[in-house]
C-alpha cells in the first residue's frame, strides 16, 4: 500500500477501520500485558483509535505514529484533549503522537507496543521489515501486544491482510509468543466476496 492509498482514505473519510469502542480485547487482557514497570506504550500506525484514550487513562504514556494529520488532530479534538504542536510531533501532556511514516521514525524503546489493524494494514511484501522495525523499539522487558485477522491459505487484494496461522510463530519464534486469545469471525464487509468460512481473529502477547 502506497502511503497515498491512506492518506486518500482519510481525505475521504473512508474509514470502516476506526471503532468507536475500545476494543474488548484491550480492556479483557489489559491486564495479562502490563507490569509494575511498564511506563509507556507504543501504538504503530495509530490513526484515531480511541484505545489511545484508554491506554493513557492507565497511566501510560502514548506515542502513536500516524500519517494522516487529519487523523492526529481528528484524535485530540474528538476526545477534547488540548494539544501543541512542534514540527511534526502533536503532543498533550500524556500523548504524543508522529506525523510520519513508520519505517522513517527515530529509534526509542518502548515498553509496551500495541498493534490492532496495523499489522495486518502493511502491505505483506513489508511485513518483516514491519517486525524488523518494531522489535528494535522493544527493549527485554518489552511487550509487544498483537491482534491479528487470521485465514488459512485466503490472501486479500486490499488490507486487512489476513495472516497464515503460524507466521507469528516463525518470525518471533514459538517460546516467546503467546496465543490469549482466538475467535471465529466473520470477514470485514470488504471482504465479502472472498470465502466467508475459515477467519478467525487472535491476540498474542510476544516478547523478545
Ligand atoms: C487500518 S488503519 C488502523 C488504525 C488504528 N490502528 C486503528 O485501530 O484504528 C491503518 C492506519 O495506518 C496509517 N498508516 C499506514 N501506513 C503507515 C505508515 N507507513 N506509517 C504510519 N502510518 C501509516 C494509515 O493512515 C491508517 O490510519
């Protein structure tokens, strides 16, 4: 996906991806991914979610990395947070949030990184570039929260990119993923012309 195809959708506020919930498997497994020590979270390609607001009510601190200055200032105004700007970093005293490509943003560890419908709306030719990425912002004590839109052998022309099952697994390697949670779903209405049976959506907590 070129970066145009996204600014394009949020100029056109077509946006089918942005929830108005937190999703439930943030507030259901919220707390078998935070520690004592965790203090800051990362939120890769972020658009507006609302997650964000949950996520820095817990008293972390967010930085989110996003394209779109639409979506960035559509975050701070439809939560009334107040915000400053300096260059292209859009901050309120709780959340950061960077304009700019992923792949281009300065290294920085995290404590925690949480990742729905970004993994699977990078282009799968990118993906370990993707990982690559995100594991050198992870530090030991890191971890990386990730739901994915899962399908045996169907691979979309447009994101979500389903994900084989397994893949997690080759990439961060099977002792430090953990499968907490799987369920069958049905495919995103733009998927509807694809094989309805066989989807399913899980959450892995994965360490380095
Ligand atoms: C499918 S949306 C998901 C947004 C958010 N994670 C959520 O749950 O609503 C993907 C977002 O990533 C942004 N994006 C795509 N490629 C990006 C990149 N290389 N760097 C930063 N943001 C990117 C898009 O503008 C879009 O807002």
């Amino acid at each position: 996906m070129e970066n145009s195809y996204w600014l394009k959708k949020w100029e056109q506020n077509d946006i089918g991806f942005h929830k108005n919930d937190t999703h439930p498997y943030l507030l259901n497994h919220f707390s078998s991914f935070i520690k004592d020590t965790h203090n800051n979270v990362f939120v890769p390609l972020c658009g507006k979610t609302i997650d964000m607001v949950y996520l820095a009510q817990k008293k972390l601190h967010v930085t989110g990395v996003e394209l779109s200055e639409e979506a960035i200032r559509a975050f701070f105004n439809e939560n009334s947070i107040d915000f400053t700007i300096n260059s292209n970093v859009f901050s309120s005293p709780q959340v950061d949030l960077i304009q700019e490509d992923l792949f281009k943003i300065k290294v920085n560890k995290y404590d925690l990184i949480y990742d729905r419908a970004s993994f699977i709306a990078i282009d799968p030719n990118k993906r370990n570039q993707y990982w690559d990425k995100l594991k050198i912002l992870m530090h030991e004590k890191s971890y990386y929260f990730l739901i994915l839109l899962e399908h045996i052998d169907i691979m979309t022309k447009r994101p979500p990119f389903p994900v084989t099952p397994g893949l997690v697994y080759d990439y961060w390697g099977k002792d430090k993923v953990n499968l907490i949670h799987q369920e069958k779903v049905i495919p995103p209405p733009k998927h509807s012309d694809y094989d309805q049976e066989g989807w399913t959506e899980s959450a892995y907590i994965i360490e380095l």
